[in-house]
C-alpha cells in the first residue's frame, strides 16, 4: 500500500481565487430570559441611580399590613411608582398622605415580578413647608378629632396641692426655676421630681414613663411638666403623640410649661392648663393658696370689725337703759332680789338635810328587824320539814303502787278466767257471718254455700257450708 500523504487543512480548498466570493458566516444568537432582562435592567438603574431627588405628588397612598406604603409620585404628564419601607417611615415626622406635593430622597430599582421600575424612597419632605410643622399639624387635627382638646374635660387646679409632681430634666433652668419659686410662696408643699430628658432621640419616651411614674404616686395632686425654650426640633419631643396620650390619661390635673409665651406645642393643647413658661407654672400652682391665704385674711378683718362693731352697740345700748327713770334703783333690787335667793337655798338646804335623815333611821330600823327576824335558822327549819315531807310522800307512793298493782293482777286473772280467748284455747271455735258482724248460734239461720268465718285459739278460716243440720 502506497504511504498515506500529509493531512490537508479543508479550509486550505477555499484559498483558492474564485470566480463568487465565499458567504459571510451568520451572527451567534444570545436569548436571554425574562428574569435576565428585568434582572440586568435592575443592574443598570441602581447603578446609575443610586441616589436621586424625585418632586411630585403623592397618590394612591397605601400603608399594608408591613408596615410598608406604597405610592405614585406623579406631576402633570407622567408617573412613576413609589414604595417606602417600614424602617424609613418610622423616622418620618409626617404622615405621607395623597395630595401632598413632596421632595423624594431613594434610589431607582425594578420590581421583578411586575417588570415595574419604581423609586425606593428613603426620605420624604414637604415641598414649600417644613417637616416638622407639617407633622404637628397632622397630630393636632387627628387628637382634635378625638376630642382631647375639649374644654368640657379639662380639670381645674386644686386649691391647696400638698404634693406637686414636676416631669423635666435636673440639668435645665427650668427645674430650678420652679423649685425657686414653689419655695418662696409655698415653702410647705412636697415636690417630687420625675427626672427625664426634653429634648434628642428617646426623650419623649422618658417623658412618657416618668408621667406614668408619678401618675402612681400616692397623694400627688398636679403634675408640671416642661422645660425651657428652644427650636422646634428642641421642643418636638412634647409634640409626640406618645407624650400627649400619656398627659390625657393622668388621673391628676397637669400644667404644660414648654418652651417660652410664643411657643405652643401639642402637650399644651392636651395639658389641662398651659403655662408660658416654667415659672408661671409655678405661680399657677400657688397661686390658689395666695388667694385661698388672702381670702382668709379679709374674712378675719371683717369678722373682728363685725365683732367690734357688735360690742360698741351693745355698750351703747346698755349705757342709754342706765339713764332711764324706770330703771333707777335697779342694782338694790337686784341685790335684795340676790339675797332672797341666798334665804331660800339655805332653807332648802336644811330642809333637805331633814328629810335624809329621817330617811337614814327608818333604814336603820328596818336593818335591825331584818337582822332579828334570823332568817337564816328558819330557812334551815323550813328545808327540814320538807325533807321529811318528802319522805313520807315517798313511801306513801310506793304503798299505794303495790296495792294498785295487787288489785291489777287480781282483775286480770279475772279477765283471763271470764275470755272467751281461755275457752278458744281448751279447742272450742267462734263461728261468725261471712262480713263478721254476728255470732252464728243456730245452724238454721245458715243455709248451703254460705260463706263463714271462724275464729280459733291460732288463726281463722273462711268456709263454705256444705251442710247444715
């Protein structure tokens, strides 16, 4: 066999020159699938638009079950779909609504299952008015609502508070303040300080438990709680909700004192009185006791005035009765009217004196007789008569029980010797009618198939006459 030749690359045939050129190969196909797609476009959005500011209108607003809302940010020819989720809502200070016209902070992603691109929002702002105001006027309208601005449930003021509860922090102006003034104009009252923070994150729930602290404190009367002035973002730890539910729900009157006269915050609309400032709180509190004290005060001049007034008309009286004709010569006759008297409480006296002592020997009297009567010895006489008496009533009884009881026997062997029960007893029988109403005697008056009874010394027997002769 010849040897086999080189092996020849087939694409060196098409090197050759020809007369039509060789055909272009065709382009490779990439097919991607739906969730390659939405999953790249995905990529490609976040990755551009990885933070963004996004103005508009909110629509459609929902909050589910989450915690999450779900929106549509949309202007005048275009919309676009919106979520917020609930770890960035917590930390709004409004509630997004539909119609409000915001400024949204997020990024831009899609939603696979839908293939809808939509914003993640992770801030929200008003647009044309702050967040802040824009919460505290959602809250005072919905607490409105509810009825806790009325004036029918606010509670007036005690008059003399004995024990005052005072919700603010020990580093400010304020506690100072009202400690200040509580001991000039009232240095007897007790003070009891719930300690808490006014102002940063969590302070509204420190306010929140110290108003429930001293809501349980026994004998406290009105409650104060406040602090200094500042921003509203210093202040907005009294616009919580929180911290108005927990001031409607004390069993005590409480005196809102925030801030300073031209702040106003929601503890203030809830808060039974609202003071301008700490120190007026203060006042408000005494200020009871100093019109109670005043009060007092010209109630005691007008009493000794009256009293005065009352004791010279008498003396006047008195002195135009002296000067009367008719009474002229009065004090003798009173003396001689005196010394009357004085004659007849000494007679009464003996008289009285008398009459005891008759009383007293006739009760002597009566002791010796008693005493000679003895009678002692003739109860000792007396028990022994009666007890021979008895005695004899004894035996006497007992002899005539046995001639009774002779004379029983004797009757009842009588009685046995004369029962017709003793002749039944030697074999012999009663006959009687069938209805036992009557002794037969005579066997003519019974007839054949007549019914009989007859009774024997054991027993009876009910028989029919077969015979008789």
């Amino acid at each position: 066999m010849p040897p086999c030749p080189d092996r020849v690359d087939v694409t060196d045939l098409f090197d050759f020159p020809l007369d039509e050129p060789a055909p272009a190969p065709e382009p490779t196909r990439r097919i991607l699938t739906v969730s390659e797609l939405t999953r790249g476009v995905r990529s490609l959005l976040e990755s551009k638009y990885a933070e963004l500011w996004v103005e508009g209108e909110i629509s459609n607003a929902r909050l589910w079950k989450t915690g999450h809302l779900y929106f549509t940010l949309k202007d005048g020819s275009a919309q676009l779909k919106a979520v917020m989720f609930r770890s960035a809502l917590r930390l709004q200070r409004f509630r997004p609504a539909d119609g409000q016209h915001v400024i949204a902070r997020g990024r831009l992603s899609v939603y696979e299952p839908k293939g809808e691109y939509q914003i993640v929002c992770e801030h929200l702002e008003p647009h044309g008015l702050g967040a802040l105001q824009l919460a505290f006027d959602q809250l005072r309208q919905q607490l409105d609502r509810e009825g806790l601005f009325k004036e029918d449930r606010k509670r007036p003021l005690p008059t003399l508070p004995r024990k005052i509860g005072v919700v603010t922090s020990l580093d400010g102006a304020a506690v100072r303040d009202i400690i200040n003034v509580l001991s000039r104009r009232y240095p007897n009252v007790h003070v009891v300080i719930g300690p808490t923070r006014v102002q940063g994150e969590g302070a509204a729930a420190e306010i929140v438990h110290s108003l429930q602290a001293l809501g349980q404190v026994p004998g406290i009367d009105v409650v104060i709680v406040g602090r200094g002035g500042g921003s509203i973002e210093d202040l907005w730890a009294f616009n919580e909700e929180s911290v108005a539910r927990a001031i409607a729900e004390m069993p005590v009157p409480v005196i809102s004192a925030v801030g300073h006269e031209s702040d106003f915050t929601i503890s203030d609309f809830v808060a039974d009185v609202r003071a301008p400032t700490p120190s007026a709180a203060a006042e408000l509190v005494v200020a009871q006791k100093d019109e109670f004290t005043a009060r007092i005060l010209r109630l005691s001049e007008r009493l000794r005035a009256a009293v005065r007034d009352g004791l010279q008309q008498r003396r006047t009286t008195i002195h135009r009765l002296e000067t009367r004709p008719g009474l002229a010569g009065w004090p003798a006759r009173l003396a001689l009217r005196g010394r009357q008297v004085d004659e007849l409480s000494h007679r009464l006296t003996r008289s009285t004196r008398r009459s005891l002592g008759a009383r007293e020997r006739q009760i002597h009297e009566w002791r010796l007789r008693l005493e000679a009567l003895d009678l002692g010895r003739r109860l000792a006489r007396v028990r022994t008569r009666l007890t021979e008496a008895r005695g004899g009533l004894a035996a006497g009884g007992r002899a005539t029980h046995r001639a009774r009881e002779a004379r029983v026997r004797v009757a009842v062997g009588r009685l046995e010797s004369l029962s017709p029960l003793a002749v039944l007893a030697r074999g012999y029988a009663v006959c009687w009618d069938e209805e036992q109403k009557q002794i037969i005697r005579d066997a003519a008056t019974v007839s054949p198939g007549q019914q009989v009874h007859v009774k024997l010394d054991r027993g009876s027997l009910d028989c029919e006459v077969k015979k008789a002769e």
